[in-house]
C-alpha cells in the first residue's frame, strides 16, 4: 500500500465540504455526491437540491445523504441482491466474487439483469480489499459492514474513509445473529434490511411491493401446511464426503440466513444437535449418527445456487453401505439447498425451492439445480416481481 492512502494531495476533493461523525454506531455521516436525482420509472423522486435525508443502520450508526449514491462498494453477495431487488444494480462496482456470483433467478425475471463482468474483485487468489483501492475505486458508499473487516481496518481506519470517500452503511451478522466481539449490534431481519437499502436510494415503494409478495406467498404455504406433528423431519447438512461426516446447521435457527427454511416450519431432525451458532461450524456427525437422527428429508446447504463434488457425494448416499439406511435416502428425498447468502429476491425463489422440497405433496415437485418450477406450481408472479425491480409497477 502506498503511505498516501489518507487522500491528502494538497488540494480539495469533492468531499471536502461534507462532515463526519463517529463510525460504528457513535456518529452521522453525510454522503452521497452524485447529481442523479432518482432512476427511470422510480415513483420516489429522490431528494431535491436542498434536502438531506439520514438513515440508520447497526453498527454504523446514522448516515445523512445529500444525494443518491451513484457507485457502491460491495463485498457480499447478499447486498447486491438488495440492491438489484430494488433495481439499484447499476450503482454496484465491486463484489468480493464477482465471477462466482449466481444470476440464475433473475434469469427468470423479464428485464431483470445483472451483469458482473466489470466488476472489482476484491478476491482473486488472495484478498485485495485495502484502503488504497477503496480510495481507487471512490465510490459514494461503502455496503461493507465495518465490524466484518475488524482484521482490515480499525476504527481509525474507517474514520479516515469515510472522511475522505465515503460512509459505510452494512448490517452482515444478521446472517445468524452471530457477532461475538464487544461492541453494540442489532439484529435485522432480510425485510428489515431490505427496507434501510431501500431508504439510502430512495425507492421505499420497491421494498414495500416486495414485501407484499413475500407475505402472500407466506399466507398460501402456511394455509396448506399440516399439523406440526405431522411434518416431515429436516436435515440441513454440508456431507464432507473426504471425511464421510455431516456438518450440521439449525434448519429453523435465527437470521437471514435461514429466511428460506425458518418460515416453513418444518421439524429439525438436528434440533438437540445444534442448538449453539457454533455448532453450525464444528461437531460434525458421523454417518451412523446421521442414520440414528434418521431423517425423513436431507438438504445439502448452500448448493443449488453452486453444485459441486460435495454435492454430488451427497446425491450418490444411495450407494454407502450406511448411509443407504437413511430413511431420506432410500425415499429419494436429498435436495440441493438454497444459499444463506440471499437478498430478497434469492428469498422468494428459495422459499419456493425449500416449500416444494419439504412439502411436494402441497407444493410440487422441486425442480434440480438446472431446471426452473413449471409455470403452474409457481407459488410467486415472476412478472409482478420484476415489474417492482425495474420501477413499472409497485403494486
């Protein structure tokens, strides 16, 4: 890194003008530089020339916008599904995987795009994300969480940014409700989070429609959704297929993460297992064990977005001599799960996806990895949605 990374150059920058408080929940910061006013189709207008307006976020804190932000900064997948649900994905010039990044829900979304191509990468074969090309990129906001980054930059380090680029507004431990440091930090929902996106750029009327689907598609699954005693028990597993052992996540746990499987309701098979955030990463069963749970369904976490050799070891269970006990196994009810690194848009199709694998009796059979749910077990308008995206409808 190079010893000018405070931007100092003598001479004003375009931010000279705007003022600072304390990052991580201590202080406001006014951003947002760019002239644009708003984006075609949006019926929120954006804030005129002579108004501000603040949003507030943990842990960062309060932020206060002069403008809409024109270029974000990016590392998690979740947040560019943020912003493409609300058709903000022109904004985005970075992403901490650009070239692993799934697009295949917007696929079925007319109009709906996103292209990663030129984006930044901030991970190649090593991380590259340091002050020096955050000053590079200069965008107007950073949607990087800052307690996330705690091994990358301190608090002065985040201070010195925001002076001189741009503020940062992020929420990532919401994913499981699992921030384990000593500062202060609240929990959001997907929703939750969806809706401070949705004020930084303006289009609350985005975030509000998209709730709606949400919460009719919610209504007809739960209408349709047998006694708890008589739902099927779930597995959620990662199958280390080197090691013949499962790593064990709560199917029902707290956070975004679990935003597609937590809503179903369904029994963890798991459940005395895995009652600790860190016993999603440790403790890991044996095939044995695995067949004494015995569960009736068995989703692989993470794959559908990203099938892989472990995935496939998983699908291949029918051939272990253990294994093939499994009650899941032998009625052919292994599934790819959906990512935990979703936005609202990932949500509404892997709630469809996990509705149809837990429950395919009420709701169809799902679809594998590379085929789309036929047009009449739909369980959400495909085209309502991408009208909300792309600003031609908020109803």
């Amino acid at each position: 890194m190079s010893d000018n990374t405070d931007g100092t150059t003598g001479e004003p920058t375009r931010r000279d003008t705007l003022k600072y408080g304390g990052a991580l929940a201590a202080g406001t910061a006014l951003a947002g530089c760019s002239e644009l006013v708003g984006r075609d189709g949006d019926s929120d207008p954006g804030p005129t020339d002579d108004e501000t307006y603040s949003v507030t976020i943990s842990p960062v804190g309060t932020v206060e916008f002069d403008s809409i932000p024109e270029a974000a900064v990016l590392y998690d997948p979740q947040v560019a599904d943020h912003l493409v649900a609300l058709g903000q994905q022109d904004r985005i010039v970075s992403l901490g995987f650009p070239d692993r990044y799934y697009t295949g829900f917007y696929d079925e979304l007319p109009g709906v795009e996103f292209d990663t191509s030129d984006l930044t990468a901030f991970y190649t074969d090593q991380l590259t994300l340091d002050k020096e090309i955050l000053y590079e990129l200069d965008a107007d906001i950073h949607h990087l969480d800052p307690l996330r980054w705690e091994g990358t930059f301190d608090d002065a380090d985040i201070e010195e940014l925001e002076q001189n680029v741009a503020p940062f507004f992020c929420n990532r431990f919401s994913r499981a409700h699992g921030y384990q440091g000593d500062r202060s930090y609240e929990y959001y929902t997907l929703w939750e989070l969806l809706d401070r996106y949705a004020q930084v750029y303006q289009v609350q009327s985005r975030s509000q429609a998209l709730i709606r689907v949400r919460e009719e598609m919610l209504e007809t699954i739960r209408a349709e959704l047998p006694p708890q005693e008589e739902r099927p028990s779930v597995a959620l597993v990662v199958y280390n297929h080197d090691e013949d052992t499962f790593g064990p996540y709560r199917l029902n746990g707290p956070g975004f993460g679990k935003a597609h499987t937590r809503p179903l309701g369904a029994n963890d098979a798991l459940a005395e297992g895995t009652k600790s955030y860190a016993s999603d990463y440790g403790n890991n069963y044996s095939m044995e064990a695995m067949l004494e749970f015995d569960p009736d369904v068995m989703i692989h976490n993470f794959d559908w977005t990203n099938v892989r050799e472990r995935t496939e070891a998983f699908f291949d269970l029918g051939d272990h001599p253990v294994g093939g006990e499994i009650t899941a196994v032998q009625n052919g009810r292994l599934y790819a799960g959906g990512s935990a690194l979703q936005g609202p848009i990932f949500n509404l199709f892997q709630v469809e996806l996990s509705a149809e694998q837990i429950y395919p009796d009420l709701f169809g059979q799902p679809p594998a990895p590379d085929e789309s749910v036929p047009e009449s077990e739909r369980l959400f308008d495909r085209g309502r949605v991408a009208d909300i995206i792309n600003g031609d409808s908020e109803q």
